[in-house]
C-alpha cells in the first residue's frame, strides 16, 4: 500500500486480487468517514492516470470518495497475454473483486467510454451493487443495429496507426501516444499536447501497454441494448456533439431506453479535458443525490 497526497486529495494505492490478476486501484479521499462511494471505470486504453483532476478534487470537494482502478491490461495492472482473450463480462468481475476486497456494498458508478460499457453491465448484472450511473461517451453495445458507426476518417486514421505500428525509441513512443489522442478531439478546446506527453510519460513508466486487448474485448461481447429498460437506478448521460467515436444517436438511445435526461457538451469530441471536469462532475454529484 502507498499513500500520497496530491493537491486537496489523499490517495492511498492498493493492489487488489480479481482472479489470476491484480488491480492497481487508487481511492482518492478526503478526511471523514461513512461518505458515498464513487467508482470511476475508465476508457479503453486509458489508466486511471486520465481522470483531470478538476473533476477529481469536485467530487471530493462535494464529500465523496473515489475509488479508481487501471483496467486490466493497462498501466500498473496485470497484463494479459495476447493469445489469452477476455470480453467486457471479465472487466464488470474486476470491477465486483474491487468494491468486494474494499467492502463496498453500494456504490456510485461513472464510467466513460468502455469504462460506460462496464458500468451499464455492472449495473445490470449487479443491480443490488449500484446507487446510481452515470455515463459519459459511451454506447449500449458497439454493433447495436441502426447505431451510427465511427467516422470513416477515424477509422482510417487509427488503421494506418496500428498498421504501422509503435515507434522504438522511448521519445517517440510518448509522441505516439499523445498525438493519437489528437484523433478523438472536438473543436471546444485546443488540444493539449503537453498534458498528452506528460500522460503517456506516466502510463508508459508505469508499464502500460502500447497496445492491449481491449477494443477487442468490447467487440467480443454482444450488444446489451434490448436490456436497458430493465435498470431502475438513477441514471444520466453525458455526450460530447461531436464525438466521432459514438456520434450522438448512441447517447440518445441510451437516454431513452433508460429514462435519462442527455447533458450535451457542446464542441466535445471523444474525450475528456480538465476543461469541463467540474461541469462533467456536477452532472455526476446530481445523479447521486436522486431518489
């Protein structure tokens, strides 16, 4: 265990046990006892390192605890051999091992792109588990018929990355990873590179993979859309306009199957910058405190 403390946050790393694996997990807490819990799932690719701490320190602020974890396969936990696969089913059991091994019997759940996927899953297989959802960026369900697809120039653009495949040298492979980011961006705020080096300096020191198996594990799992009417937990959707990934119909659908309301942020493409942390968590605090 290591404890640090980080601006208004304390944090205290723990590695937790799911299976064969062990999770890196990083509560993020202020002073105080018996607050409301907050799971963050994160999105593909991403370690808990990604999280801004705008949204961080406005959730805490608020008198709430964060529980965050590096997903399998990225940052400081395990890694999974790439003949070895696992669908997004093996993600919501780390995600139980978690909240299990810290006994957490109720919890607040964000997640944002395959973190959302998770989250919705969670949820449904867990429902005693989950307080309330919110979901940022995400889906019910790559492959969910009438669903809009990821822009063809995305598409392309990610293609010829993987087709190339990553640099060697340590320098370049930092450039790599944060220009990649650049992809997922809308037009509401300029693009950040040096927060993106400095990101993949941290995920790449801590032992992330360039490349792991979780797009893979989203596309492995079949669509859960026809089962979204069954969860009966406050819920809200947050969606950037120009999200390239998961255009806007994929929030909506969700929203109306689930009963939520959409928060639209406008210019955002498929990402998450500091810029709209505390917005992003008053959404989150709100959801929380619905009956």
């Amino acid at each position: 265990m290591e404890q640090k403390t980080a601006g208004r946050q304390a944090t205290t790393t723990l590695w937790i046990p799911s299976g064969d694996l062990k999770l890196c997990v990083d509560e993020h807490t202020a002073l105080g006892s018996g607050r409301p819990v907050l799971l963050l799932l994160c999105a593909a690719e991403q370690t808990a390192a990604h999280w801004p701490p705008s949204f961080l320190d406005a959730i805490v602020d608020a008198g709430v605890d964060i529980v965050a974890f590096d997903t399998r396969d990225s940052g400081r936990s395990s890694k999974i051999p790439s003949d070895v696969g696992y669908r997004l089913g093996d993600l919501v059991d780390d995600a139980v091992s978690v909240l299990d091994a810290l006994g957490i019997e109720r919890v607040h759940v964000f997640g944002r792109s395959m973190g959302g996927m998770v989250a919705q899953l969670l949820a449904l297989d867990h429902p005693s588990q989950v307080e309330s959802l919110t979901l940022m960026s995400t889906t019910p369900g790559p492959g969910s018929i009438g669903l809009s697809t990821p822009e063809d120039d995305l598409v392309e653009a990610i293609a010829e990355r993987l087709f190339n495949g990553p640099p060697k040298e340590a320098d370049e492979r930092v450039e790599w990873l944060a220009e990649g980011q650049r992809l997922f961006c809308g037009q509401a705020f300029p693009f950040d590179v040096e927060r993106e080096r400095a990101l993949a300096r941290h995920d790449l020191a801590s032992g992330h993979p360039l490349e792991s198996g979780h797009g893979t594990a989203v596309f492995a799992t079949k669509p859960w859309i026809d089962r979204l009417a069954d969860l009966a937990v406050p819920t809200a959707v947050i969606h950037g306009d120009e999200d390239h990934v998961y255009g806007f119909d994929h929030a909506q659908a969700l929203a109306s199957r689930m009963g939520a309301d959409v928060k639209v942020l406008a210019g955002l493409g498929h990402e998450f910058p500091p810029e709209v942390g505390a917005e992003v968590a008053s959404v989150v605090l709100a959801t929380m405190q619905r009956d």
